[in-house]
C-alpha cells in the first residue's frame, strides 16, 4: 500500500476542529484585515482565503451561498462590499505573509497575515 501526501496540514485536531479553527481565523481576517497567527495556520488560511475572494468575484448567488458555508452574514456582507471590489483586476495573491520571529513560550514561529491593499 502506497503512503500518501497529506493535502492540509491537521494541526492535531479532528476534521470538525479543523474547519472550525479555519472558519474563526477566516472570519477575522476578513474583519480585521490583519491577524497574527502561527506560520503554519498562516499558510493553511492563505489557501482559503483566497480561494473564498476568488468565488466572491462572479458575485452571484452561488458565490454568496458558498462563502455563507464559512462567515456569518455580516462578514458576507463586508466581503462583498468592500473587500472583493478592491481586487477586481487583480488575478491573485489577495494575501501577505510577514514573519516576526518566534513566540516567546513554545518557540513557534509567529507571522502577521493581512489582505493586500
């Protein structure tokens, strides 16, 4: 039997804590604009974030229905009417990742993600 590739990172949590844990760092990124995060969590909320802005830009029902799966209403709201029109023209990398070195109690590397301006 092959080994394979894990495609996300599991943070050691169960799939439920997973998505749970991505759901609340999404959400305040998107309040927010910045966050600091772990370099890990970091790079795991790129690859949604992004994915998230992109399905915005059709802005059609479908896309409100699919980012309502991960935000509440009034972050929908926000992401449609403020965040997704500054990256019309833009194909890609709505994101930056900024390193700040590691945390002082476990030594894990800390970064500050924000939403490119």
């Amino acid at each position: 039997m092959k080994k394979r590739r894990r495609k996300t990172k599991t943070f050691h949590r169960k799939k439920d804590q997973r998505k749970a844990l991505m759901k609340g760092l999404v959400r305040s990124l998107f309040i927010h604009e910045k966050i600091k995060t772990t370099e890990a969590k970091a790079k795991e909320l790129r690859k949604l974030a992004e994915r998230l802005i992109s399905k915005g830009k059709k802005n059609d029902l479908a896309a409100r229905r699919y980012l309502a799966q991960y935000l509440d209403k009034a972050t929908v709201k926000k992401v449609f009417e403020t965040i997704i029109p500054r990256y019309k023209e833009r194909e890609g990398g709505y994101t930056r990742i900024y390193k700040l070195g590691p945390r002082q109690s476990d030594g894990a590397e800390m970064v500050i993600i924000e939403l490119v301006k």
